[in-house]
C-alpha cells in the first residue's frame, strides 16, 4: 500500500473546506440571514483560491513546469480538471441554496426584488436614488474604444450594455460599466410598507433607471449583463537596485491590477454573439476560464446583507467578556508580573491589547515599544495607540509587513503614517516574510530592566477580533520576554543566528523542535508507554510533517487533529492511520487559533503559535510559537480543546469520509464555540 494514495491533494482539501463553509449556508440550524453571509464567504474564498491557487497552476500549465510541493496527484492539467468539475459541483449546491433562501426570506415579509418587480411608488424612490447616488460613479466604457481587458479592474462586477436601435437592430454598440459596489452600497433598502421589507441590488437599481443613462444617444434599447474577471494575483517583484522595497512593493501592487484573467465568468442569458465580441475584444481563451453563471456576481458582498426583519433571522452577538484579571482598577504591569495571562478572543475583549499600549505609551518608566504588524483594522486603534505612544517620547518601532497578502496598499499606507510620526518603520527581512504576532514593552523598574510581551495566534486587528478565534498571551516571564527581544533582534540585524529554549522560532529552529516533539512520542509509544498529541490549525500541507505525524500514528501515537482548513492527512484509515483522528469546525467564528499539546510522558509540552503547518510557515516566514508554563492557562487552553473535541453540532470528518457531520451517540449536542463562551464567562465569576 502506498503512503502517497492516503494523501489528499492540497487544493482539493481546500474546496473541501469551502464546501464545509457551503454546509453553513445550507445549515437549517442557522438563521436565514447568517446562512446568506456563509454565501458571501464562500464567493470571497473562491475568488481567492483562483486568484492565488488556480492561478499558480494555470502558470505551471503554461510553462510546463511542476510545483514545487508535493501530493499534486497527476499534472497541473489534471488537477485544474478536477477543480473545475468539482467547482461545478459547489456552483449547483450554490445557485439551489440561494434560491431556498430568498424564498425563505420572503415567508418572513423580506424580500429581494429586481427591476421587474418595482412598483410605480418604489420607482419614483429608485429614480431619485439613482440620480442622486448611483449616477455619478457611473461611466460606460464603449467595448470599441477598449485597448484590451487589463483595462478593467479585477474583483469588480461590470454590466456589458447591449445598446441597439429597434429600427436598425444592425447597428449596435457594447458598452462595459463598472458597477460602483466600492462607494455605494450593494444592497438598497426601499421604504418599507406594510410590514413588509424590500431589497433591491444595486445591480436592478442600475437596469431599472438604464434609459435615464443613454437617453442623450441613438439607442431606444438596452439590455444589460453581468461579466466579472479574476486575475492572477501573484506579484512580480522589481529588482531595481535603485528602487526602495516600499517603492517596489508599491509598483507589483499596481501591476497586479493588470494580472492576467484566470477566470471570467458572465450571466448565461446574454446572446451568444454579444459575448463572442467581448471574448474577441478582451483577448480571453481557454474553456477552462470562461464560465457561465447567474445573473449576480460577486456574492462576497452578501456578507454585508443587512439586518431587516424579525431578529430570528440573525445570530444574537454575545457581547465579548472582560477578562477577569483584567477588568479591575490598577496596572497592566503590576498584574502581569504576578501572573501570565491568555486571551481568548473574539469571546473576550480585544479592547484590553489597546488598553496595555494606552497605558504603556503614559507610564513614565516605559522605555520603547516594539510590534509586529501583519493586517490592520480599516480604522485601526492599534496604530493610534503607538503614535500616541511615539507622541509621547517612547521610542517606537513598528515591523510593518509589507508583502501582506491583499493588505500590501494598505500596510504600505499605514507605513508612511508611521513614519511621519517619527516611529521607526522595519519593512522586510530579506527573503523571508514576518508572520509572527509579537508585543515587546521595555520598562524601568527598580534600577534593573522589565521586559513584558504579547505573544498571539492571529493579528492585531479589532476588526477581525469580534469574528476569529484566536488566543493570545500577555506575559512578563523574562525566560519568554529576552527571547522575543532576539525575534526583534532578527528582524534589525538580518541572518542574526540565535539560539532558543522557550520560543519556537521559524525558519532556524521550529520544524526541528516539532520533529523532536513528534518523535519524543514516538519513543514512549515503543516503549508501552502513554504517548497522545493534540493539535489545532488552520492548515496541515507539509509533506515532511504530515509523514512525521502518520509515522507516529503508526507507531502507536495517538494523535488528536482539529484543522480548519487544508488537511493532506487521510485519517482513521484500517492498517495506515487509525491511530490519527481529524475534525474539521466551521462555526460563526473562523476558527484561526493554533494550538498544540505534547503528552511527553506525563510531564506536557503546550503552546500556541501563529505557524500552520505549512511548508512557507516553516521555510519562508518568521513565526513563532510560546511555551506555556502557567499552570491556570495550562488547564484552560486543554479545557477549550477538550469542548471542540466534542462539539457533535459544527464538527466534520476531514478523514476517508468527507465533510460529514460528526455523531456522538448518547451524548448531548454540544456547539463548541457557544460552550465556550459559556466557559469563559463563568471563570469570571
């Protein structure tokens, strides 16, 4: 039996995880309006894995070449085959779900309407929003005068207007207009009457008021198509010597707006010889990339569905908790050197990371602040608080990444505000991305130095705070703070070589302690001993690990997976991997946390980290992972696995049986991100 048939190609577990998000929006226990938002993740995630992963092997196809990662089963073209059947599969469960929703919606007095649908009162209300509104963003491009499709914006909706004169069919023209979704919102609510709420998508709002567009022109008849490109999304890095990387970062940005088209998808309703001329205009080939949908595009947008109607049709938000050592008068610093402390978030306030950076940027013995900084809220109050921080004489310094997949334009915005402020701005470490999620504050105190930190699994964020789960450390251990002031070390003298005990640390030392951790096990399995390890992430790809792990298994480790995302590992399979079980929890929450647990002969190994298993997190980016030592944080980080273990409401099998819902017979139904917040809250007491 081959170990490589017991793998699963990387990109078909990720469709299998966008499937599992599928599952959400088809998921009865979930209110309608959450279900429509499971929608939009599932259009922002597709969009996504065909800008970056369909994209990458469109290019291997081009240029006959062969990935550089393993478990691809067959060639490039054989695996874009299999995606584009499997799409296929997800795009029909999509339109079928879209459908029952709507119609659900309406037995609810809610309902989306199109331009057909308007009243004669609802149009005059259309007609001046459009005027006033929509109108102004509006401007048609005519398909004549277009060079070629790197002249349309990728992630945009377009309508392709079909203007002919009903006298002289014959003479026609298409225009191409950029559905303005960027400054106006996609939804419209309409005056509600009777109880009953209407919905209207920019794109009818748009159609219905079309004659007010071209009513100057020849043309007496319009009809109008969606079309949408997705472009390759990977950046091409100038090696100009005499560019700045901030400068270089800047123009690959730019470029990526003309990258070329991996898909384009267009409303099956528009005739066949309109769509002929825009595919012969705009250059498009490929069967593969040229798709036939629905009348909308871009479904993202239905994330940001409005909350209308009757509350049962939304989840009730849980208002985050204070942190019990945290919510009582005095200082951050004074707690922490009594005690380390782990929040939970999005279950537990963010408020308290801009709290500590608030009072550090006040407190007259802090010396300097140092952080790391990967993807910021739009309006981010972490950036307030170290230019505060700055304004206030600490000497800050920001590790601000550039190459932030998506975020590039924003990081490169938040740098130049950074440095106006006379913050200190690190923009790259040479060949290596910086992933970690760290917090260094330097105090004064008693004649001798304090160092404390802030160790996280995800992003200093208040945004995605309230929606990813993530755990974050707050500690003034010295053993953990000298070693995260050699991460920064790193990031100031490039190549410095460091050695660690306390912090796992990629690309110099992780993937080896976690080959140690692995095979320590494996020691105490041979030896008849207890030997168990337990693991959350988002994604397991990397090949050496996950043969590390099946190894393990079969040498009679038992080995616990909760992955979110991408799982190469076949588990549970008779006579292979029995002894490893996955599960896979999609929820309200994303889960994004990463955690993992040791047996080590009874004496436990934990931490959490901001690195997946994934080849680029080991070999190619600065993570890091902490050791936790409080014996509180201990118990509670093993609780919280120990109730996603159970969950039997929002866990799915990632093993030989895909995507199916777990059943624990005889055992209660336990949703795990709701136990846990019911965890926490009662620890506050």
């Amino acid at each position: 039996m081959k170990q490589e048939n017991h793998f699963t190609n990387r990109e078909i577990s990720w469709l299998h995880f966008n499937e599992r998000v599928l599952q959400e929006a088809a998921d009865d226990r979930n209110p309608i309006i959450e279900r429509l938002k499971f929608l939009g993740i599932f259009s922002n995630n597709m969009d996504e894995f065909f800008r970056v992963r369909v994209a990458t092997l469109s290019r291997m196809v081009k240029y006959n070449t062969r990935p550089p990662y393993e478990f691809l089963s067959g060639s490039p073209k054989t695996i874009l085959t299999e995606i584009n059947d499997f799409i296929q599969q997800l795009r029909t469960q999509f339109d079928s779900i879209y459908q029952e929703l709507i119609q659900l919606l309406a037995e609810y007095n809610v309902l989306v309407i199109n331009e057909k649908q308007v009243s004669a009162e609802e149009g005059v209300f259309i007609r001046e929003y459009f005027s006033e509104k929509v109108r102004p963003h509006l401007f048609p491009i005519l398909l004549s005068n277009l060079h070629n499709c790197r002249n349309l914006r990728d992630k945009f909706v377009y309508f392709a207007v079909h203007l002919y004169n009903k006298k002289t069919p014959q003479k026609d023209e298409i225009a191409l207009m950029e559905l303005p979704t960027d400054m106006i919102p996609r939804f419209v609510e309409l005056p509600t009457s009777e109880g009953v709420h209407k919905i209207i998508l920019l794109d009818d709002v748009i159609r219905y008021c079309m004659k007010d567009m071209f009513a100057r022109f020849e043309y007496n008849a319009q009809a109008a198509y969606t079309i949408k490109f997705t472009r390759d999304a990977e950046l091409d890095l100038d090696s100009d010597i005499s560019m700045s990387f901030l400068e270089i970062m800047e123009k690959s940005v730019k470029q990526r707006q003309k990258g070329s088209p991996v898909r384009f998808i267009y409303d099956k309703a528009i005739p066949e010889t309109v769509l002929k001329r825009i595919e012969r205009k705009l250059e498009l080939k490929g069967a593969d990339n040229v798709v036939a949908s629905g009348r909308y595009h871009n479904f993202k947008d239905f994330i940001f569905f409005p909350k209308i109607g009757p509350s049962e049709l939304w989840d009730s938000s849980n208002p985050p908790l204070e942190h019990k050592h945290l919510n009582k008068p005095g200082s951050y610093f004074e707690l922490l050197r009594k005690r380390d402390v782990m929040l939970h978030f999005p279950y537990q306030s963010f408020h308290h990371i801009i709290d500590l950076i608030r009072e550090a940027s006040l407190d007259t013995r802090v010396i300097s602040i140092k952080m790391t900084l990967y993807r910021l809220a739009k309006k981010s109050n972490v950036i307030n608080a170290l230019i505060s921080a700055a304004r206030n004489g600490k000497n800050v310094t920001v590790f601000m990444e550039i190459q932030a997949r998506f975020d590039e334009s924003a990081n490169i915005k938040w740098s130049q505000k950074l440095q106006e402020e006379g913050i200190k701005v690190i923009h790259s470490v040479p060949g290596l991305k910086v992933h970690s999620k760290l917090l260094l504050i330097t105090r004064k105190e008693s004649r001798r130095i304090m160092y404390y930190a802030n160790i996280s699994t995800g992003n200093y964020n208040e945004d995605t705070a309230k929606i990813y789960a993530d755990d974050a450390l707050l500690t003034a251990d010295q053993k953990i703070t000298r070693e995260v002031i050699k991460v920064f070390d790193l990031f100031e003298n490039n190549y410095k070589n460091e050695t660690f005990r306390h912090l796992l640390v990629s690309p110099t030392h992780m993937r080896r302690r976690f080959y140690r951790l692995i095979q320590n096990e494996v020691k105490f399995a041979k030896a008849g001993k207890p030997a168990f390890i337990t693991m959350k992430l988002n994604n397991l790809v990397d090949p050496d690990l996950a043969r590390k792990l099946l190894d393990a298994g079969r040498a009679g480790v038992k080995i616990r997976l909760i992955v979110r995302g991408i799982c190469v590992i076949k588990a549970g399979i008779s006579g292979f991997s029995e002894n490893i079980e996955a599960y896979s929890i999609v929820d309200r929450f994303l889960e994004h946390s990463r955690v993992f647990v040791f047996h080590n002969g009874g004496d436990e190994k934990i931490f959490i980290s901001s690195a997946d298993f994934m080849t680029r997190n080991l070999d190619r980016r600065i993570e890091v992972a902490v050791s936790i030592y409080s014996p509180e944080i201990r118990k509670e980080l093993k609780e919280m696995l120990d109730i996603q273990w159970h969950d039997n409401v929002k866990s799915r099998s990632i093993s030989e049986e895909i995507n199916t819902y777990r059943i624990l017979p005889d055992q209660p139904l336990t949703r795990s991100q709701d136990d846990i917040y019911k965890f926490l809250k009662k620890k506050m007491s």
